[in-house]
C-alpha cells in the first residue's frame, strides 16, 4: 500500500526546504540535502517505539518512549529503571497503561551512555527490536531548542540536574 507519488512529493519538498532557515540549528547551515533509504523497521507494538533517551554530562537521565506516532501518539516517560515519572508533555498524552520495558534495556542505557560521553546534554534515540538495538541518532537541540510542550515537572527536573558551567 506504499504511495510512491506521495513519496516523491515529499522527498521533493525535502530536498527544497533549508532546515537551517526554519530552525536556525546552526549544525544544519552548511549540510548538503540527501535522500537515502533505509531498510523498513517494525517492532512487536506494530509500529517502531522510539526511546529518545535525554543524557546529561553524559549520563542518561530519562528515556521518552515515543509510540504510535502515525496514530494516536504517545508520550511516555520513565527513569532508568524504568519506572514511570508522570506526564511529560503538555500537549502528547502517555499511554493508557505503563510499557513493557524493553527487553534490551539495560544495553540501551549502557550504548546512550557511551553514545553521551562527553556532552552537557544531547538526546540519544534507539530502537529495540525484538531483543537488537538499533541507533537513530543524536539530537543536540530538540524541537529546535523552542519546545513549548514539555510538562512544567519535566522542565524543572531537568533545569535541576543540568549544569552548564
């Protein structure tokens, strides 16, 4: 059921839209567009959960679970036990009920915290399919360093944990 028009009416706006000129993120100034492809992924939700875990000096110290993204959407915080923190979004409601943590958590709080080593902050977003991690990428400036959505509570713990000397 895959739209190849579609696609390439959204690749060709891709390929037009200066990110650097919309965000303003200066690591994207200079970077040359590309389209590549990748190999389709699905988890056992259905769908691909991605894990963004938020790293701080770099440790680890939340992991947003971003589910059904092309559905309902979901966000789900949770420490690194895995144990839920509350609502973390103003704006993307968390799950009916508690995820199942991953099978291959412990490695991915193990590879986000190699992957972070070095930074005052940057987010580290995996994917685990069934029980194999897979890298997404780092992200030094979520939604652009503007993220208005964020809960009051989540802001807070992180404004506390954060250090910037």
């Amino acid at each position: 059921d895959f739209d190849f028009a579609e696609a390439k009416k959204m690749l060709e706006r891709g390929m037009r839209r200066n990110q650097f000129c919309l965000s303003r993120e200066w690591p994207y100034k200079n970077v040359p567009r590309k389209v590549f492809a990748e190999e389709y992924m699905e988890d056992d939700s259905g769908s691909l959960r991605d894990y963004k875990f938020y790293c701080i000096n770099g440790a680890p110290q939340f992991v947003l679970v971003v589910s059904d993204r092309f559905g309902d959407h979901h966000y789900d915080g949770y420490d690194m036990d895995f144990n839920p923190i509350g609502r973390v979004s103003n704006v993307v409601d968390p799950s009916d009920k508690p995820l199942a943590k991953p099978p291959a958590f412990k490695e991915m709080v193990g590879i986000a915290k190699r992957l972070s080593t070095g930074f005052k902050f940057v987010r580290i977003d995996l994917y685990e399919i069934r029980g194999r991690v897979y890298f997404g990428e780092y992200t030094f400036y979520p939604a652009s360093g503007l993220n208005n959505r964020n809960s009051d509570e989540w802001d807070l713990e992180f404004g506390k944990r954060l250090n910037v000397e």
